[in-house]
C-alpha cells in the first residue's frame, strides 16, 4: 500500500506549485535570478523529471522508490504532517478495499478537475446513479 500511495502522490499530487524568493543571486540551468526575484517552482513537472524516474509519464504502483519525491517539499520547507499525511492515506485507502474489495474506478480519462493552477483535485469521483 506504500508504494502505490507514494505512486499515486507522485504521479499527480495536489500540490502543483509553490513559490518561493531567491534570497541571493544566483544561476540556475543557465538562468540568472537576481536576490529578491518571485520564483514559480512546478513540483508536478519535478515529480515527472526523467532524470529521477524511469518511465516517468507511466503510472506504476509497483515503481521503486526512487528519485526525490517533492509533493511535500523539501529541505527546510518539507511539511511537517508530511507521515501523518501518507498514514492516513494509507489506512484510509486500505480500510476502503478491504470493506469493497470488488471496487474499481472507471472512466478515468473523463474526471473533471478543479480550476485551480497549485492545488489540483478532481471535482468529484462519484458516478451519476
């Protein structure tokens, strides 16, 4: 079950982006950030580097882990829930198997999400009856 929730939060987090301040000058891939500069950092496109996971674009719950995962920070910025956060996804995702074990998601591909650019979730994942 930790491999599939650490997976999933890989794959598609809800937390996008975050913001950050460059606190000095300095040079990142060739690009200048002079102190002060408002920094934009996509952790969503970092969760999918190819550098740190094979096959990034593919959903793999059996995918080791590997690669820095950042849907809660990192550094001095990691979240502070951050364990709580996977054992309660953890226990809440086990509980719902084991009481419907023949449960499946369907139409995947149709889920629609909420408008927002940082914070990303599906409105709902509940069929019309």
């Amino acid at each position: 079950m930790t491999s599939a929730i650490y997976e999933c939060m890989r794959y598609d987090s809800s937390v996008q982006a975050l913001q950050r301040v460059a606190l000095e000058d300095l040079e990142v891939a060739g690009i200048q950030f002079k102190k002060g500069t408002l920094v934009l950092l996509s952790l969503g496109s970092a969760n999918r580097d190819p550098e740190q996971y094979d096959d990034p674009d593919t959903f793999n719950i059996e995918r080791p882990e590997t690669g820095m995962p950042l849907w809660f920070a990192a550094g001095i910025h990691y979240c502070i829930g951050a364990r709580l956060a996977m054992l309660e996804m953890e226990t809440a995702v086990s509980t719902l198997l084991r009481r419907f074990p023949t449960l499946r998601l369907t139409n995947l591909d149709s889920l629609e999400y909420q408008p927002r650019n940082v914070m990303r979730g599906v409105k709902s994942i509940m069929a019309s009856l």
